[in-house]
C-alpha cells in the first residue's frame, strides 16, 4: 500500500504533468488559427490548377508526344510512395493515421508483386515504418529545424522526386497526408501526382473544358506547368498537415489535461482516506494505551 508521503509525491508530479498539458493546449491552439487559415487559403489555388492539368490532359490528342510527368511511362511496376508525417510527437492519433492509410496502401502494391519505395518527410513516420518496411525506405527528409516549412521546402522535394522520375527510379509516385477537417477529425489522403490522376468531375464537365484558351499549346504549357502543378500539391500538403498537427495536438492535450484532473481528484480521494486511516489508528492507539493505565 502506498504510504501519504507516495500519494503526495504522486499528486504533485501529476499537477506539474497537468500544467505543462494545458500550456501545450493553449500553444497549439494558438498556433492551429494561424496553420488553419494558410490551409483553407492555399485549398482554392491547388485544387484549381489540379483541375487546369487535368483540363489539358483531357485535351491532349496525340499521347506520345505529351509530357512524362502527366500522362506517365506507361508502366506501373516501380510505386514511389511519399509519407509526409510530423517531427514532433504529442499530437493523438495524426502519425499513426497517416502510417496506416500508407501501409494499406504498401501491402497491396507488395502483394500485388510490385517495386515499393518509399521517402518519408518527418522523423516520426520514419520511426513508425522503419520496423516493417525499413528495406523500401531509400531517403527519409526532416525539416524539424525549421519554425514554417514555406513552398522553398516542398520545391526541394519536388526536384528530388522529378529526378528520380527523369532517372526511370519510379513509374507512379503517390504522397500521403492528413487533409484537416476540424478539431477532432482530420482525413488521412493518398494522392497520386506523377501521373497526374485526372479528376472525374472535371471530364465529365464539358463547359468546364471549353472555359480555357491557351497559349502557346497545351503540350509548351504542359512542359512548365506541370512542375509547378507537383509542387504546389505538396506544399498543400504540407499545409494541411500543419493543421491537422496542430488540431490533433490540441485536442490530445485536453484529453491529457481533464485526465489529470481526473487522477488528481482519485488519488486525492484516496490520500485523504488514507490520512484519515492514520489518524484513526493513531487515536486507537493513544486510547487503548491510556485504558492500561
């Protein structure tokens, strides 16, 4: 049994535990605001340019001639799969998320007898898929030096990945994330953008193809576009993670907090039945012995 001097250690260490739970809350809320609102803004500018792409890939009539990038080598035995998870723990369920929508995702390419490789952007997916799969990882990114990681990060990784593609390394390159939602529900995404998968609304909308004049012709457009196009859904990437980082967070430590305060309260209970034992024993003792007097 726990002595009262266990129990108010015990207490204390839970209180400081509390504190420093709720502080984390506050700083993540403070700083979801902030990671939300770039979010929402940059969600208007990607999916747009995503439909543009897939307008001109729709309106592509000799395949041959069009560009790698959008309309593939027309092989799908190398899959390059981009997990983009956080550097830092603490924040529920997001990582986790993510690393199970990826392994979903492995497990059928493996079973389906294909190449798997894999790049992970954040030190805590690295961890979470080294044990299983440490054998496709060939490059593992972390920008955990960084305070924001701005579209100069997700150019990086654009580059490397369009090298590796030029270098016939993959044949399809797939990014996972978390798309943020709320609070407490953010989506885990897998998003493939080399080729480009063309968006069903978008075909199906003839006026929507018709709305675009372009010039010079698709294919010059295509060739700097593209590129572009790569980038700006990783950044959004990015972007959405960064909520979702930081709307996981917040909600893991309100759950962490009032949990504190729930112990708080048990082992309170249980020090003041325990003190109340003592005392009681105490008086037992001070009247038995002054009866054998």
């Amino acid at each position: 049994m726990a002595t009262l001097k266990d129990l108010r250690n015990r207490i204390k260490s839970v209180k400081s535990t509390q504190k420093i739970t709720k502080a984390m809350k506050m700083v993540a809320a403070a700083k979801l605001r902030k990671a939300q609102e770039r979010a929402e803004k940059g969600r208007p500018y990607s999916d747009k340019m995503n439909s543009i792409i897939s307008n001109l890939k729709n309106s592509i009539t000799d395949i041959n001639s069009a560009p790698k990038l959008l309309v593939g080598n027309g092989k799908d035995k190398i899959h390059l799969c981009v997990v983009m998870t956080a550097d830092r723990g603490l924040c529920g369920g997001f990582n986790t998320n993510i690393c199970r929508k990826a392994r979903t995702f492995f497990n059928e390419i493996i079973k389906a007898g294909k190449e798997l490789k894999i790049i992970t952007i954040g030190s805590k997916g690295n961890d979470q898929l080294k044990r299983v799969y440490g054998k496709y990882i060939i490059d593992k990114i972390s920008f955990k030096d960084l305070k924001q990681i701005t579209i100069n990060e997700s150019d990086q990784v654009t580059s490397k990945i369009i090298e590796m593609f030029n270098n016939e390394q993959f044949d399809i390159c797939t990014i996972f994330y978390n798309k943020f939602k709320s609070v407490i529900s953010q989506e885990p995404q897998a998003q493939q953008i080399i080729p480009i998968q063309s968006n069903e609304e978008t075909i199906g909308n003839e006026q929507d193809k018709a709305s675009y004049e372009y010039e010079p012709e698709e294919e010059e457009i295509l060739e700097n576009l593209l590129p572009k196009n790569i980038s700006t859904q990783i950044f959004k990437a990015f972007l959405e993670n960064a909520a979702s980082e930081q709307g996981s967070r917040m909600s893991a430590m309100d759950n962490a907090t009032r949990n504190a305060g729930e112990l708080i309260n048990k082992l309170t209970i249980n020090y003041n039945r325990s003190r109340q034992a003592v005392i009681t024993k105490e008086l037992i003792e001070i009247i038995s012995g002054a009866e054998s007097l």
